[in-house]
C-alpha cells in the first residue's frame, strides 16, 4: 500500500475522534435546543464550570478560598484530602444539578414566552457570570485534571499495524475512550428522548406550552431536567477535554467549534450532533491533509465555518433537522 | 329531576350520576375587567353540560378555570367532594380533567401517535431511573399504554394518520387528534372549548357523533363550549348561559331556549 494512502487513513481515523470530540459538545446545545428553544451559549462555560469544580474536589480544593483570604486575611487552600475520582465525578453532577435547578428557578422560568433572541442574550450573560463565578470559586490557574483514563498512543492499534502495513498508526487511548462514552451516551440520549415518559414530555414541552400542561407535564421540572442533563453531557465534554488539554479558560471557547457542526447536524436532532461532528472532523482533517499544502496550510481554522456557511444557504435545517412544515 | 342528589336518568335512558364538580361563587378579574362575575353551577358525573354565550362572554375564561389555567380572584372550586386549593394547570390534568383548546394545541413536531401517548402521562408511572436501569417495567407499561393509545386511534377512526407528523395535517383532523389526546388521559372530566369551531357541515357531524360516542362509550362527563346553537341543544343534557360574565341562564336546553333573558342576550333588546 503507497505511504501516501495509509497516512490518509491514519489522518481519517484521527479526525474521527477528533469530530467525536466536537459532538460531545454540540449534543449539549442540541438537548437545550430541543425541550425549550434556547441557544445556550453557555454551553462551553457550563463544560468549563463542570470540570473545575471536578478538579477542585478532586483535589479537595476550598472554594472561593482566595476570596476568603482576601477579606479574612488567612491562608486556606485546601482541606488537606483528596477525594477518589468517581466519587467526585458523582459530586460534581450533584452541583451541576443545583446549578440547573438556580439557572431555571433565577433566569428562566422568568423569561418564559420571550423571544428566542432575549434568551439567548440571557444564556451570554449567564455564560459571562459562571465564567467569573468559576474563576472566584476554583481559581484561574490552569489545572491538570486526571482521573484515571488512559492517555497515550494505544499500542495494540500501533502494533497490528505496524504488523500488517509497516507502519504503526498513532491513535490516542483517550480518543478511544472519547469515541466509546461518546457512543454510550448517544444512544442512552436517543432512547432516552424517543421512548420514556420524561423524553416525550421533553419533547412535548418543545413543542407548545400550554398543551404540555393540559397533559399534566409540569415546565420547571421538565426545564431543571433538561439543564441536569446539559451539565451532565458539560461534565462529560468537560472531563473528556480536560483530560486532552488541561482545565483553563480556553476550554469555554470549544463551544464556538460546536457551531458548525450545529449548523450541519441542525439543531434539533441528537444523531445529527454526531454524524455532524464527524463531517467536521474528517473533514477538517483531510482538507488539510490534501489541499492544506497548496493553499499554505492552516485550513483547520476556517474550514469548519466555510462548510457550515455553505449548509446555511443551501439546507438551514441541516442534515437532519425537523423540516420546517407550514401550512399555508 | 335535576335536582336530584343521586342524579337522574336522561329521555335516552342514559344515566347521570351525582355532582362532581362544582363551582361555588366564581369572581375572575383582569386588573380591572371582570371576566366572571360570581357564577355558580355544578357538573354531574357522565353529562355533557354546555356552556353558551355571545362573544366574549367569558365562556373560555371559565373553561380556564375548571382546567387551572387561570386562578380565580373569589370563589370555590369543588372537585369530587373537596375543596380544591389553587393548582396549577399540570396538578388539574393530573387530578383527570383533561381538556381540547379553542386554537388547537398540539405538539407539531410529534406523529400523531406521540402526540396522544403525551396524553398517557398520568397513567405511567415509571421514574426515570426505573425507566433507565429496570427495563421490563418500562417496557410494560409503555406496551399497555399503547394498547390504550390504538383503541383511541380506533375509536375516533384516525388510523391512517397514526404516523403522521400532526403539523401536517388539516384543521379538522387536528381537531380530532386533540381529542384524542385528551381522551387519552382517561379523564373523569373532559373540557372542550369550542370542539367544532371553524368545522364543515360534514366534519361538525362527525365531531359531534364522536362527542356523543365517547359520552355513551366511556361514561365520561364533559363539558363544552360552542356557538352552534344547533350543535348545543342537540347534544348537551343541561346548558350554563353566560353573557358579559354572568350567568343568565341554567337548565335544559328547553328551559334555556325559553328563558326570556336568553332570548334577549342573543337576539338584542329593542331599546324605546
């Protein structure tokens, strides 16, 4: 097999996992989008908040300590424990849950029948506070978050194809693990969503309000639900990329990756969030791979937007977004 | 005879039960405007009570009421035999009064299928994580309730649109799927808010058979809003009339269309 061929291959499989990486986050929007019509913009800052507060209990950090000292004039960090992964990662979903809960009972529930563009200018300055609110409560330093996925090459993969090629692929064992939560949680969403009561209900609330509550389906509990749940995925996007690239500020910005991929899997449809970030990372990937060189390089940065671009004139709705039905 | 505690039987031999709910000194005010002025009537167990009035005469607010849509300013709302503290509108359809709207509601995104199993809400009881971890229960309660679900689709002769997304469909269709929708919750009461509005001769015929169908078939006690006065006389068993947030008029549709306050309500007085 031609070099060329087998590092087109290995450039293909890299950008699979990397479009896994852009899913997880657009599947955050995605649910948002589909119970309640709300861009959240925060959806990035939620996955940033999510994975502080993982990194601070971990590590058993005091929260707001620099605040505290500030004003007490003391010199706490922390309480001198480390808590076990797992059961940090069960209490961060804990905060996200009341998070969610605040976020519906002090914003949302508030804002009911506005305008699409008036919430999603709540969801920015919501994006902007938690960002300060993390920043006061866990500190801005950047910090390593590990709690216990592999990382590094995956030597069997290298091995077989070193074996059968002659050349070892370099595929990283936390993408396998990204690919493989990512396909758990996908299907758990989708059957979540399409075949239980709180699905339906989820979706019903999308739909139309008042109809909902003829039916006995109570809109906060469904919209605290619908929030638990973006943390939840936050939580997961937050850990995954925490994991790759350390937690800091940047980690919010991963949201603006998610729009194209929004774009092309429309915004209402969970397997679209996926197959959508696939495109993207494939795609991204192999326009640098092949036409990279003969336009200088650095294609990733615009090459995602363009293609989004192109959606938006040609099929708004995405992939596989509800067709816009109106009858006239 | 409709005085009666125990409740009486109607000229079709159908059986009416006693009160099951009642409406004690009604006051709904809008800042200043007095939707409904100290009304007060009762609904009896498998009736169809209609409620009558000119334009804007607060019949829609009353529905609202009933179904705890709007919270009135005075009064009482008793509900099989209690008193019934100020609810939300979700409490109300899961205490099993379930209700149609004047300008359809459905969930336009949804098949017709989804749209009325919504309506099994109250009857499936799985939580969520139940419904995550214990899939046999789910699964069981998912397959009776869409048992439930098809003998509706039956029922109201909407099998050919059972997948169709409801956005698609014809007002009159539409119409009957909210029904369905509706029926689907088992309501004891079932409110309609003008089921018929906007219809065809040939699709009011339909609506109304359906009315009468489920009344018969299921026991099920309604009350509704309509302006057709054909349509009301025809199905109703006792008819509230309204005008300007009042109540002028309370009985049989014969009672009623000889009340003399009736009477001038819909045709105008002569002012000299």
């Amino acid at each position: 097999m031609p070099d060329q061929l087998i590092f087109a291959i290995e450039v293909f499989l890299n950008g699979l996992m990397a479009g896994v990486l852009y899913a997880l986050v657009a599947l955050g929007f995605v649910l948002i989008y589909k119970a309640s019509g709300i861009f959240n913009y925060a959806q990035g800052v939620l996955a940033l908040f999510a994975a502080l507060t993982l990194v601070g209990i971990m590590e058993g950090q005091v929260p707001f300590s620099h605040l505290i000292n500030a004003v007490f004039g003391t010199e706490i960090h922390n309480f001198g424990f480390h808590v076990p992964a797992l059961l940090a990662i069960a209490l961060t979903m804990v905060v996200m849950v009341v998070l969610a809960w605040l976020v519906n009972t002090l914003i949302f529930r508030h804002l009911v029948n506005q305008e699409p563009i008036i919430l999603f200018m709540a969801t920015i300055g919501l994006a902007y506070f938690l960002e300060g609110f993390g920043d006061i409560m866990w500190g801005a330093d950047i910090k390593k978050l590990d709690v216990g996925l592999p990382q590094g090459i995956n030597g069997f993969i290298d091995q077989i194809t070193l074996d059968a090629l002659g050349y070892g692929f370099f595929i990283d064992n936390l993408d396998l693990v990204a690919t493989a939560v990512a396909a758990l949680l996908v299907t758990a969403l989708v059957i979540f969503a399409q075949y239980t009561r709180q699905g339906r209900a989820m979706r019903a609330v999308a739909d139309d309000h008042q109809a909902a509550l003829s039916v006995g389906i109570s809109l906060n509990f469904i919209w605290v639900m619908v929030w638990s749940l973006a943390g939840f995925v936050a939580l997961v996007a937050g850990i995954m990329w925490g994991t790759k690239s350390g937690v800091q500020f940047s980690l919010s910005l991963i949201a603006l990756k998610a729009l194209p991929v929004l774009m092309l899997g429309g915004f209402t449809s969970i397997p679209g969030a996926i197959v959508g970030g696939l495109i993207i990372g494939v795609g991204e990937k192999m326009f640098e791979f092949l036409i990279g060189p003969l336009v200088g390089g650095a294609t990733e940065n615009w090459f995602a937007y363009v293609l989004a671009l192109l959606f938006l004139v040609f099929r708004p709705q995405g992939l596989f977004g509800e067709k816009i039905i109106e009858r006239v | 005879m409709l005085d009666a505690p125990e409740g009486y039987t109607t000229e079709d031999g159908r059986k009416i039960g006693g009160v099951v709910m009642e409406m004690k000194n009604i006051t709904l005010r809008f800042g200043g405007v007095v939707a409904i002025k100290d009304i007060s009537f009762d609904i009896r167990e498998g009736e169809i009570r209609a409620i009558i009035g000119p334009n804007g005469a607060g019949k829609s607010s009353m529905l609202n009421v009933i179904s705890g849509f709007y919270n009135p300013q005075e009064g009482e709302v008793w509900y099989k035999g209690a008193k019934r503290p100020p609810m939300k509108p979700y409490q109300v359809a899961r205490q099993g009064i379930a209700r149609t709207f004047q300008n359809i509601a459905l969930f336009d995104g949804m098949s017709v299928l989804d749209n009325i199993m919504t309506g099994r809400i109250r009857q499936m009881n799985a939580g969520l994580f139940s419904q995550a971890l214990w899939k046999g229960r789910a699964e069981r309660e998912e397959v009776e309730n869409r048992g439930a679900v098809e003998k509706i689709i039956d029922f109201l002769e909407i099998q050919h649109i059972r997948k169709t997304p409801v956005g698609r469909l014809p007002y009159g269709l539409k119409k009957r799927v909210e029904l369905a929708r509706a029926l689907a919750a088992e309501p004891s009461i079932l409110l309609l808010d003008e089921p018929m509005a906007g219809m065809n001769v040939e699709e009011k015929e339909d609506m109304s058979r359906f009315v009468l169908d489920v009344n018969d078939e299921f026991g099920t006690t309604i009350v509704l809003i309509e302006h057709d006065m054909g349509v009301v006389m025809d199905l109703s068993d006792r008819v509230v009339v309204m005008d300007y947030g009042r109540k002028i008029g309370d009985g049989t549709p014969d009672e009623v269309r000889t009340n003399q306050a009736v009477i001038d309500a819909y045709l105008g007085v002569a002012h000299d």
